[in-house]
C-alpha cells in the first residue's frame, strides 16, 4: 500500500537523475524502516579504508550496512587514480593511502577518470578503448574559445539542468542567474566495456534495448525464463549491465566490481565561499560567442553534489547512494521551473529529511576521516541516503531518495510515478524479485521507469533521448523559458506508458 506522509502539488515536469538501473529475482520486496532514534550500530560504524570497490553486500542489509556499503564505495572512487603514473582509467594507486598523505585531495580520482557520457555515447558511433585519453563527441562539435582552452580535461561539465526539470542557481539573492550549477554523467570500466563488447553502435543498442523492453512488456522479464539479470546470454540479444560479484565470462575467478555510474553537480565559487572547504577542479564548460556559436573554456568549479549507482548480484537492481556538500541548505539555492511557467523558488525547503541513521553514520565516518587525515576533503560532504531493495512502503529507509542540489524541485525530490509526466501515480515504475512490480520512490523509482519504459536497465545514459548529445548546455546565464523544456518534452513523450 502507497503511504504518503506529505501533500504534494501538481506537477508536469519529470523525476531522474542520469543513471543506472536494473532488477533481478534476487532483492528483497522491501526495506527496514528508518530508525528515528539513536542507533548502536550507526554511531559505532567502522568503515573500510580501502581502494577496493565493495561489490557486493548482503540480500538482507540493514540500513546502517546499507550506509557502511555506500561510504566504503565512496571511500574507493575517491581514492587517488593511477593513471598520471600506468595510463589506466578506472584504476587506484595502491602506493597512496589516507594516512600517509595528508593534502585534502589528490590530484586526480579514480572516479574523475571513468567514461563520459559523450564517450559511451560517442557522436560519430565510434566507441574509443576505455584507457584512451577523453574524447567528448557531440553531434555538433564546440570550438575552442581561445588557444589554451583544453578539450581533454577529465571532468566536462556539459549539462545545466536537471534532467529537463528546472534550472539551479546558487547564491541566488546576490547573484541572480549567473551561478548555475552544472552537471555531469560518467560510468565505470565494467559498464563501458559490456556496451563496447556487446552494443558499441547507436543501431546495435537501440535492437537490445527495444528486444529487452518487449520482453518486459510482454513478459515481466528480461528474457524468456530469466532468473537473474546478471549474466544474460549473449544470444538473447538484451541489455543485463555486469554486477559486482558475478564471474566474468571466460575468465578465470575474476569477477566484476559491476556497473557504476556517477552524476556530479559543480558550481563557480563566488566571494561569499572559502575555497578551502570545496572539493575544486579546473573542469570543461560551454558558452556562446556573440555569433551563437557554442564554445569551450575551462575554469575552476566546486563540487556540492554526487550520486554514485552500483549494480551488484545481490542487487540488479542497483544500490542508489547520493551525497551533497554541507553547506548547500545555507547557499541561497533557487531553482527555475522549466514547465513554461518560469517560476523561480529560493531557498526551498527539502522534501524529505536526511534519516537519522544516516546522520549519525555521517558523523562517525567524518570521525574516522580526519583521524587519518584531518586535511581531508571529504569531511565537508555528507551522505543523504542509500536505496537498496525495493518497496511499495514509502516509511521504508531512504525511500524519497535525493539530493537537494540535483533533484531540488517537487517533481524530482518527492517522485513516486510511473513515468516521467506522472511522477506522484503512485502506479509500478521497476520490475524485480521474479516478475513482480514495485512503486519505488526516489532515484530507484525514478530510474525504474527508465527499465520499464526504455529497456535500458534503468540506466538514463543507455536510451535514444537525446543520445548521442546534440550540443552540451551552455553555463549561462540561461534565458527566462515560456514553453517546456525540449528536454522535459522529449522524456515524457519517450516515457510515456
């Protein structure tokens, strides 16, 4: 039964992130309840400091493994990358640890390194080897705005909305609409190779995911007879995304981390902020000149925003954690609608608290963190919530899971639709546990309908809506919008049911 705690407005927009799902006949039908008070286990948590991807973690976990699973992941993409030292992307530096360097980041992150969308994507249909150096392909190509403008920085901050949704600003009351918070997508090794070995064309994925979604529909599986949506056959001809924890085939005892995908929300920092307490990096943005041409730049960017989605055997259909920089709720944040109304909302309240076991984990990882390095980067970012199981319950942990600077509006932060133009049905929106269908609530509910809806795996950088990317998103500022976004449009119309 659907058990809404809060009154929700009417809505035409759509819910998503920009990433990965799937399911599988392994989860559980629902999740443990958030603990309101104190909890034992939260506030003694002891993570893992490790440079290994966990990849997997128990059918059954309770919310504070749940957690420990998510900061243990986080812990392992950001580690400090190889690949200034071996030439591989996706890869730590087992020399670096936390204890013996004590900077407040490294210069390079494993996760910075994974595939961009535009090279999972790529315009020309030309799919590069992962370890290449980035190669953004869009259908129509930027040009540089100067000489030292660099194309082939790691992070390309290409997309200046959330999903179609609504515009962001920061420092609203002072700025106006010239802080825009942008955006990026990027997926792991595993993921990238399975589409290059399997899919590596527009044409070939379209066949799999169209085979895959009529299977769905007509089946509630992936296939005739699938038990797992790990490991599909290959003659079946659908998208399963590799799990963490499954063999790979034709390998001897190597098993996959599994499919990763991370969104980043980034922001110009401004007088009012101490750079010292913002992870920075010297990233990829768009503009137009006074012709209309859309060109490249770089220039320095704060992250407040990550979501990290994990495909495991244990979890098909995927564990979805999201963390945010502390200060967001205090800097002045105002979204735009892009329904055609143009309203502007600043300082909007969170739809959903973050639970409570996910406050106390927080505060005891932080602990653990500046013990081995109190320089540490990351003491300044919290975790949100972590989705593993799905539920029909909306009182189960983390079930209106997101993040307040990537899915701000009503639209995106309260979903719990069936589809992109219904984001509040309350009707099925994923398939798992043997044929059956959930309403999920939150970034999984959202992703959900990416499954069911395009045959992707729930995977939002998998289907035909606007991919491969014509043009990236201009930083701004962005003009006053009378109409829906292309963007919103496109979506609700290819996630119509």
């Amino acid at each position: 039964m659907f058990n809404h705690p809060l009154s929700h407005r009417p809505a035409t927009l759509l819910c998503c992130l920009a990433l990965l799902f799937s399911c599988g006949n392994q989860e559980k039908s629902q999740q443990q309840e958030v603990l309101l008070e104190a909890s034992p286990d939260a506030t003694t948590i002891n993570i893992s400091f490790t440079a290994q991807v966990p990849q997997d973690l128990s059918a059954n976990a309770t919310p504070q493994q749940l957690v420990q699973f998510a900061w243990e992941e986080f812990i392992a993409l950001t580690w400090k990358s190889s690949y200034n030292e071996d030439g591989k992307r996706d890869h730590p530096d087992t020399s670096w640890n936390w204890s013996r360097y004590t900077d407040a980041y490294p210069d390079l992150l494993v996760w910075e390194t994974y595939a961009h969308r535009t090279e999972l994507r790529p315009a020309d249909d030309q799919m590069q080897a992962f370890d290449m150096a980035p190669r953004y392909s869009f259908i129509n190509p930027p040009q540089p705005a100067n000489a030292s403008a660099s194309f082939t920085l790691f992070n390309n901050l290409d997309e200046n909305n959330e999903i179609g949704s609504c515009n962001l600003y920061a420092h609203y009351s002072a700025e106006g609409k010239t802080n825009t918070v942008v955006y990026q997508a990027k997926t792991n090794r595993d993921e990238y190779e399975y589409i290059r070995s399997n899919y590596p064309t527009k044409a070939q994925l379209l066949a799999a995911t169209s085979k895959t979604l009529d299977n769905i529909t007509k089946l509630k599986e992936y296939y005739p007879g699938a038990t797992s949506t790990c490991n599909c056959p290959a003659a079946e001809g659908v998208v399963c995304l590799p799990c963490g924890g499954a063999a790979v085939p034709g390998s001897t005892g190597a098993t996959y981390d599994g499919a990763i995908e991370i969104k980043t929300a980034w922001r110009k920092l401004t007088a009012a902020d101490d750079p010292a307490e913002f992870f920075v990096r010297k990233a990829i943005y768009y503009e137009k000149d006074p012709n209309g041409t859309i060109t490249y730049n770089n220039g320095d960017f704060a992250l407040i925003g990550i979501h990290i989605i994990h495909k495991t055997q244990n979890y098909p259909g995927f564990v979805f954690a999201t963390w945010e920089h502390v200060g967001v709720e205090g800097d002045d944040m105002a979204y735009e609608l892009l329904d055609g109304s143009g309203n502007i909302v600043e300082n909007y309240p969170r739809f959903h608290e973050i639970p409570a076991v996910v406050q106390q984990a927080n505060a005891a990882v932080h602990a653990q963190m500046k013990a081995l390095n109190p320089n540490t980067i990351w003491q300044n970012y919290r975790l949100v919530g972590v989705q593993g199981a799905p539920s029909d319950d909306s009182t189960s942990f983390s079930y209106f899971l997101a993040n307040y600077v990537i899915e701000s509006d009503p639209t995106l932060a309260d979903f719990h639709g069936s589809s992109i133009g219904d984001p509040f049905d309350g009707k099925p929106n994923l398939l798992a546990s043997g044929q059956r269908l959930f309403n999920m609530g939150g970034c999984k509910g959202c992703h959900g309908v990416a499954q069911i809806t395009l045959g992707t795996d729930f995977s939002f950088l998998l289907d035909t809506v606007g991919k491969p990317v014509p043009s990236p998103d201009i930083l701004g500022p962005l003009p006053a919008t009378t109409v829906p976004s292309a963007k919103l449009r496109s979506l609700i119309a290819a996630t119509k049911k």
